[in-house]
C-alpha cells in the first residue's frame, strides 16, 4: 500500500493540545501523548565557522537536550495583616541547558560512500564545534555569539534559541565506550516557531552511521623544559575528560526586558583528568616536582581518527614529537599548552590498578604556535586576531 500521509492531515494528535470538547476526538477527559522522538536539536551558524560557511544549519544527533527558558517567581514579605502572601516579584529570564551527543561518522548524501568523505563531515563538525566555544574576538568577547539553535521537543513544540554561546566544552573518552560531547548553553532569548509542526525542517545523514569510540582517538603527553620524555602514551590512558569553562556571566540593565542585555565572558578554565593502567612514575615524579619548577612547557594532545588503529598511519598514532602536526590521517588535532599535572590519586582495590591524574592548562609563553602567540593554551590557536591593539 502507498504511503498516504496527506490522509492523516485531520488527526487530533497533531494539534497543539488544545482540543474542541464538542468535537468527535475530543472531550472534556480526553488528550493526548506527544512523543519526544519525533523532535530534533539543529545548530545555525551566521558566520564560516572552520570550513562551514554562513548559514549553516547542521542537525545534531543527540542524547539529550535540556535547553530551557526558566524564571524565578518570588515572594514580597510584606506585613498587611493577612495569613497568606499577597505580593510577588518576576526574576530575570534565563535561557540555558545542554546539548549531549555522540560524536558520529557522517555525510549526508547518504549511500555507500567513501570513507574520506565520511572523515570530512566528522571533521567539519568537530572543528565547528571547537571553534564556536573557544574562539575569542579582538576584544575578547566570544566570536560566535550569535548561533542560533533549532529545538523541537515534540510535534506540537518548537522553539529557537538566539544569540547561544558555549559556556561549557565538555569531552569525554573512556575505553570500550564511545566518545561523548556534553555542551553547557547560555542563549540571550527564546522565540517560538510559528509553524512548530513543520519546523524546523529536518535534514539528510548518513544512516546507519557510526559513532567514534575509544579507539578512534588517541591521548599523548608530552615534557619540555627540563625533560623530553613522553609522559604517557595513549596505550595507558583508559579514561580522559577535558572541560573548557568560558565562566560567561549575564548583564542586566533597566531597559524594559526581563531578557539579559549582554552575555560576556571571563577567563578561560581548562582542566580535566586522566585514568591511566598502572602507574605512571614519570608523572608522579612531574607533580611531585612542580615546587622546583618555575614554569611549564608540558602538553596533552589529542588526535581523532576513523578507522582500524594501523591502517591510517602504519605506526603508533600518538602525537610526539616538536612538530606541531598530528600524524597523517587525524581528522582533529589540539594540544594544550603550559599543563600543571596534579599528584595522582590512587586506591587499593581487587579490581585492576588504575591512578587518576587531574591536570590544569594554562596559557603558555611560547607555544610555538606560527599563527600567533597570545598566550592561549590551545594549539592550534583559534583566537588569532586578539588582542586588538
């Protein structure tokens, strides 16, 4: 039989709720459950964004999404001789949430498809990704404050959330699992789509996709100063977890909008942490010496394939070396600068021995980065154009 969907056009399930109780479907008792995997989460980009151009919408395959508009609705302890509270007060209107997703292996011409091309999309979206929560302006202020993103919670529900920075950059690997992004959202406002049964649109990938996991990505430390050593390879490293915190802040100012004026950022935190099989003397050895240092040229590079782990390079795919060029066939390479490895934190257990090391990066004064040298503590640098004067 054809598919005919033009037939179901009348059927009550796709109103908005709000049904007729004279009506044959309705009824004073009667509603009705609107699924949630119908919806979507979509990412529009006004500017080029690594090698997405301007209006770029991407559509994300996503775990969760709990982007909101919230507002505090408080009480006025006013003394009137009642029993009950007789006044209120509006708090300001906070749009915020997070955006959970796998990192999958696309293309959205769909088929059977090269593998290039398939590295390609991975790539672009990983890299537009990056660039929209690290890269600063001349001033300082986030590049790509004005991405707007498409939510659609059900089929009678959706909305679009303007001006969305990324406050938090969260990425996480662990051994036998797949990689995950968790993207913490400040928006300036939220608008609703007037049509949220046909909008937003949907869109085209590759299915079925994979997701990359643990073996596609590869975690290598490196020492400088006063040592050339590797400090770990990733053959040792069952768990890493990276956050870049922007510490955005919302401004208000009385100009008739419970909305926030402004939405700007601080200084950058970077951290995350490392698990590692074993023990691992010589970062011991770093963190127990970092009072008899005085700086630290250290790095933690990250580099993402596709593919079994000797088939791209031939070799070992860790990231050594001064060259800052990750090995051939990476479809994503940073490195973090000036990292203060922290004292490792181990238990005894029955289980197999593992020690945890937390890390900071900071900002580096030679980070060897050709394009720039602003003191970022990502190489490649994304915000080459700061400061302005």
């Amino acid at each position: 039989m054809p598919c005919t969907p033009a037939t179901c056009s009348d059927s009550p399930h796709l109103t908005d709720g709000n049904i007729d109780p004279n009506s044959v479907a309705g009824g004073p008792f009667e509603h009705y459950a609107h699924m949630g995997w119908v919806g979507s989460a979509a990412l529009n980009f006004k500017k080029d964004i690594g090698n997405l151009s301007a209006g770029s919408r991407v559509t994300m395959r996503v775990t969760g999404a709990d982007i909101r508009l919230s507002q505090e609705i408080n009480s006025s302890d006013v003394i009137d001789g009642r029993i009950d509270k007789t006044a209120y007060w509006l708090g300001p209107k906070i749009v915020e949430g997070t955006l959970n997703f796998p990192i999958v292996a696309d293309n959205a011409t769909g088929g059977c498809i090269d593998p290039a091309d398939v590295q390609t999309s991975a790539a672009n979206l990983l890299n537009a990704i990056w660039i929209w929560g690290t890269t600063r302006d001349g001033y300082g202020r986030m590049c790509y404050w004005n991405t707007d993103i498409d939510v659609r919670y059900a089929n009678h529900a959706a909305f679009k959330y303007l001006d969305s920075i990324i406050n938090e950059l969260n990425f996480s690997v662990t051994q036998s699992d797949f990689a995950t992004m968790d993207l913490g959202i400040i928006a300036r406002r939220r608008e609703e789509f007037n049509e949220p049964l046909t909008e937003p649109a949907s869109a085209t990938f590759l299915s079925p996709a994979r997701v990359l996991t643990w073996n596609d990505f590869s975690f290598t430390g490196v020492g400088a100063c006063d040592t050339t050593n590797l400090l770990f390879r990733s053959n040792q490293v069952r768990d890493f977890k990276m956050t870049i915190d922007n510490n955005a802040e919302r401004y208000f100012t009385c100009n008739g909008t419970l909305y926030p004026v402004d939405i700007n950022v601080g200084k950058r935190d970077i951290s995350g942490s490392i698990t590692l099989l074993g023990y691992n003397h010589l970062l011991r050895k770093r963190a127990e010496g970092n009072d008899s240092r005085f700086t630290s040229k250290d790095t933690i590079r990250i580099a993402a394939y596709i593919g079994d782990d000797r088939s791209t390079t031939g070799t070992s795919r860790d990231w050594t070396g001064d060259a800052w060029v990750a090995p051939t066939g990476s479809i994503f390479a940073k490195a973090l600068t000036g990292v203060i490895f922290q004292i490792e934190e181990v238990s005894m257990t029955n289980e197999v021995l593992e020690t945890t090391v937390n890390w900071l990066a900071f900002g580096a004064d030679d980070n060897n980065d050709t394009d720039n040298n602003n003191y970022e503590a990502i190489i490649p640098g994304t915000s080459c154009d700061y400061p302005s004067w």
